[in-house]
C-alpha cells in the first residue's frame, strides 16, 4: 500500500481533502467547530466538535455529496498570511483554534489561512490549486477521539477520509482495504472463536477461547522444544514483584507510566510486572556461576500486565496483558557475539517454518553524539554494536539500522511486521543489557578466578504468544497449517442412517492418533455441510459413504480444492501425522 504522508502529492491532495470534508460538514452542521486535520499514511482525518451530535453511518455519504457538491462549483483556494494577533481576532470564536495559535510562536511561524468559497480554515498548506482537483476521494470510516488524546478531555468525532489522483487508483484502495478488513485479526479471531473480549473482563484483556487455546498451546510446544535443544532452561514465576523489586531494576524510574498502580497487601507493596528481566536475575543470582556455566540461558512463558492507553489496545496484537516467549541469557562479554548469532538463527528458523517473508530487522544503535543518553562504556558499545552487524552481515540477513533508537541499556534488534490494519509492530526482539547484572550485583569467576560481572540478552521469538498469534490470523488469513489448526479433520457421513456408525469408528481411530477431529453429525444436507467445512476453514474434511465404509477407506478433500481422494484408513493416518510433525 502507498504511504500517503510520504509521497509529497498526495500529501497535498489529502490535506486538501481534508479540508474540503471540513467545509462540507460545516454546512451540514453550521455549529460544527475543527481542531486538527493531519495526513497519515492511510489518507487524512479530522477531529470535529459536533456539539451534542454524534456521526452515523448514514451521515458519510451525505458529507460524501456535499464534498461532491463543493468540488463541483470549483472554488480557488486563496492562501493568506496574518500576525498572531489578526489570527487570535479572526478565530476568536473558536477554542480549538485559539488553543493552537496560542501555542504559536511568533517569531518562528508563519500563521497561514486558506479559503475556499465560504470556509477559511487555519492551516500550514500547501494546497492544491482550486478544489476542482479533488475529484477522486472516499470518506473511509469514523470513530471518537479525545481532545488531544487525552481520556479526560471531551470527545470529538474523528472522521478518516482518502483521495487519490485519479479513478482507478482510489479503486485499487479501496480494494486493498476491503481485502485488509477481511485479514483483520479481529474479525477472523471473532468469527474462528479464537479469543473474545469483556467489558467485565476490562479493555486489552482478551480470553483465549477453546479454538484459540490450540494455537496456542501448539505454540508453546513448538518453541519450547526448540528453546530445550539450545539449551533453555525453563521456569515459573509469579507475575507480580514487590516495588522494591522494580527500584532494583530501575523500572520502577524509568517504565512506572506503562505500569499498572501499586497494590498494598498486608506490610508489601505489589506490583503487576511489567517484564520478567528481575524475577530472572534472581533465578540466576540463587546459585554461584563460573564461566563454565555460561551462557544461561532462563526461559519463561511469563503473563506480563502493561498499562497501554485505553485508544491503543487493538485485539490480541497490542494487549494490557500479555504472556511473552521470553528468555534472559546471561554470557560473558566474549560470548556476545555467538549468542546473538543463535538468537538471530532461531529467530530466521522459527519465520521459515511458519512461511513468513513479510519482516524487516531493525538494528538499534546509540547515537554517538548524544552519549549522555546511554550507559557509560564507550568499549562495550563500539564492541558490542561492531559484533551485532557482523553477526548479521555473517548470517547475510538484511536489516536497517535506527541510530539513537537504542535502549539506554545496550543496543537492540527487533523485527517490524505491518499488520493488516494500523501502523507497524514489533514481533521478535533481542537486547544487550550491560546495567541490569549490575543493578542485581550478577558476577560469575572467570578462568582467573576472578569475579566478573555478566552480560545480558533479553530474548523474545514470539514477542508474545498474544501478537504473533494476531499476526498469524493476518497472515494465513485463518487457514491455519494443518499442525496449529484447532479441528484439523472434520467427519462427514454421506448419509446419517448408513455411514454414521462407520464415520464414529474412524472419528475414534483419528482420535487415539493425537488428530483433533470433529464429526458433523447434524440432519443437514451433505452439500451444506461441505460448504460450512469450507467456510470454517478446516483443513481436512472426510466424506464417508458406501464405498468406503465397504472398503475400509476414507475419502478427503484439502480445505480450497475440489477434487476428493479415496485412501485406506492406515495410510491416512500415517499421511497427517507426518504432516502434523513435519509441520506442513
Ligand atoms: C524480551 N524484557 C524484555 C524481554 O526480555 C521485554 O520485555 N522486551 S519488550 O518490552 O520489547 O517486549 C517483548 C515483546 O513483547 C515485544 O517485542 C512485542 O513483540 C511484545 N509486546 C510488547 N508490548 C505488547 C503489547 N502491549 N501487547 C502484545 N505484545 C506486546
Ligand atoms: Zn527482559
């Protein structure tokens, strides 16, 4: 999809549009009051007091007409410069736009107008020429938004529109819109029952439904096998800490705004953790260390809570509690280098299973000229950064570099992934950390005997098991891969009367062979039936009729194919169970 912000015409096409919508909805609401219009990558809104109104759906296509209405008289648009204190005159009935001229400063900006017809709005431009250009455009959706984002303040209607230069690109949106609505995890996790949200529950708490259960749990098998051959160890530990656990670490200073507020129990002060990094220094600060044991590696999949703004919590993808595939490794400084490069593979074989190719690595680095902001160890950074790229340049992947992105702990790589809606997210992560060992007192003996402080890489493949699985339903468009599907093998009897004991015999077999199986035992006709194991995106659907209840056989058919193959029961079996393992 075409980034609108950034390309420089249809940043102009769209601020116009936005302000064309803003003189349509004027005159379909004369007392409708504007704060501010920006583009985004989508295309543009703008957040509309509407007094006591509230938009509807009905109400797009009306500003739609107006807009159409107003294109068509074909205004110029005339640009005007004035002083702060003509604009303060001007808008002087408006509190929207007094609160933004007067955080202007003078001295510095230039306060610009733009008129069109019988609407001037405040505004920055440029714009298009005369408002006859804005021929192609689409009002996309609505919602409210607060005043400056903020819970306390009013709501405002918020209304997303889109304009393109012509005709078939604005189709050519519309429809990968359309195709991006149908992938949202949302609506696939609603329709597949994988995961349902409660206002009783809270926002950004979903519950894992039985289906989504499943994945799941498919999920933290898979990695957990993989995490055992490298050499993870795993743990439990509570999902709450003390706040002096957190003043430890350093969170309780510097991530106290993403934290849920403290709970008093008898004498302690609790928290919700935020991260699992200080129940993991303490696992590992319980037994001495010698540099023969290193790296160590504690693995948890550990239930996080984080305080994410009520605007922000989108499904499963960006979630106030989160269960993260998280490990710390605790290596000595030499040992960086190859245990970043086993994170970095695991992470590539993890993707290549699971057919993902839409990712981007982001190296995170200090900013050299800004080094206040970091730790204070130039050598460790210069060496740590220099063996971070050549771990990646070595294993030839591709990756981008964000200079001053760093954590103030140690440089990071994480991997972008662009959801079906809405901005770009982290799923997979790695970070260096030189201070916490420290802030924990860490030390393991070196080969001198002398104590030495450790070095940490938090790890997460997954990110948490809540995002990957939101990206996974977008990707897959919830046809699952036979191993992570949550029925695998749906059972049909051509006819109830006939086949219905014979479709039970070989549900049970299906069932003793660890498949998950479902047997459509409804009075309903064979084609309906069919057509609902199509729609719920079941992998395998079995047909079983005269034929092959008389030769102990089954016939299937492949979720999306039509044709149906006839094979004995065993070799059946075999088959999916080498598929299940193999993870086709
Ligand atoms: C990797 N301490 C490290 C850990 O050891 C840590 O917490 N890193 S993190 O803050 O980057 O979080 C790890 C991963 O959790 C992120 O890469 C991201 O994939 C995922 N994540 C973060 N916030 C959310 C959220 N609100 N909802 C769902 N997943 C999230
Ligand atoms: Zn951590």
């Amino acid at each position: 999809m075409i980034n609108i912000k950034e390309n420089e015409k249809l940043n102009i096409l769209n601020h116009s549009c936005a302000h064309l919508m803003a003189q349509a909805v004027k005159h379909l609401y004369p007392n409708a009051k504007f704060w501010v219009g920006p583009v985004i990558e989508e295309g543009f809104y703008y957040d509309i007091d509407l007094g006591d109104d509230v938009i509807k759906e009905e109400d797009l296509p009306k500003i739609e007409k107006e807009m159409k209405k107003i294109s068509k008289d074909g205004k110029r648009i005339y640009r005007e410069e004035i002083t702060k204190e003509e604009a303060l005159e001007k808008f002087k009935d408006d509190p929207y736009k007094i609160d933004l001229i007067e955080r202007m400063d003078e001295e510095s900006t230039v306060i610009s107008c733009y008129t069109q017809g019988d609407f001037t709005d405040l505004c920055r431009g440029p714009h298009v020429e005369t408002v006859k250009e804005l021929k192609h455009f689409k009002l996309i959706k609505f919602s409210g938004a607060y005043w400056k984002g903020d819970a306390k303040n009013k709501m405002l209607q918020r209304i997303y529109g889109v304009c393109f230069e012509r005709e078939e690109e604005l189709n050519e949106h519309l429809e990968f819109l359309e195709e991006a609505k149908q992938r949202d995890h949302r609506k696939i996790g609603k329709e597949q029952e994988i995961f349902m949200n409660h206002e009783l529950v809270g926002a950004g708490m979903p519950l894992w439904l039985p289906n989504g259960a499943i994945i799941r749990k498919q999920l933290e098998n898979y990695i957990y096998e993989k995490e055992r051959k490298l050499g993870y160890d795993h743990v439990y530990t509570p999902c709450v800490g003390t706040v002096d656990l957190y003043k430890t670490s350093g969170h309780w200073d510097h991530y106290k705004e993403n934290m849920f507020p403290v709970m008093q129990v008898d004498e302690e002060e609790f928290v919700l953790r935020p991260m699992n990094c200080p129940h993991h220094m303490l696992v590992y600060k319980n037994k001495l260390h010698s540099y023969r044991d290193l790296p160590i590696r504690i693995g948890e999949f550990a239930t996080d809570f984080r305080y994410e703004a009520s605007g922000a919590v989108k499904g499963l993808e960006r979630v106030r509690c989160m269960c993260q595939n998280d490990a710390h490794l605790f290596v000595t400084p030499e040992q960086i280098g190859e245990e970043f490069k086993k994170v970095v593979s695991l992470i590539l074989d993890v993707y290549k299973d699971f057919g993902l190719n839409n990712y981007k690595f982001r190296l995170s680095l200090r900013d050299p000229l800004d080094k206040e902001k970091y730790f204070d160890d130039d050598n460790m950074w210069n060496e740590a950064e220099e063996k971070l790229r050549s771990v990646l340049n070595e294993l030839g992947v591709e990756y981008f570099e964000a200079i001053g992105e760093a954590a103030f702990y140690g440089p990071k790589l994480d991997v972008e992934v662009k959801p079906a809606v809405g901005p770009e997210v982290t799923l997979s992560t790695c970070q260096l950390d030189f201070l916490l060992p420290r802030r924990f007192e860490l030390s393991y003996i070196d080969s001198n005997g002398e104590k030495q402080i450790p070095v940490v890489l938090h790890r997460a493949i997954f990110g948490t098991f809540d995002r990957f699985t939101a990206f996974i339903i977008e990707e897959t468009k919830g046809v699952f891969p036979l191993w992570l599907s949550p029925v695998q093998v749906n059972v049909i009897p051509v006819n109830l009367e006939y086949h219905l004991e014979y479709s039970r015999k070989i549900v049970e077999e299906l069932k003793n062979n660890g498949i998950r199986v479902e047997l459509d035992d409804r009075n309903e006709k064979l084609g309906y039936k069919m057509r609902e194991s199509q729609t719920k995106k079941i992998p395998i659907t079995l047909i079983l009729g005269d034929q092959e209840k008389e030769n102990n056989t089954i016939s299937y058919r492949l979720h999306g194919e039509k044709e149906t193959t006839t094979l004995n029961t065993e070799e059946f079996i075999e088959n999916i169970k080498k598929q299940i393992s193999e993870k086709k």
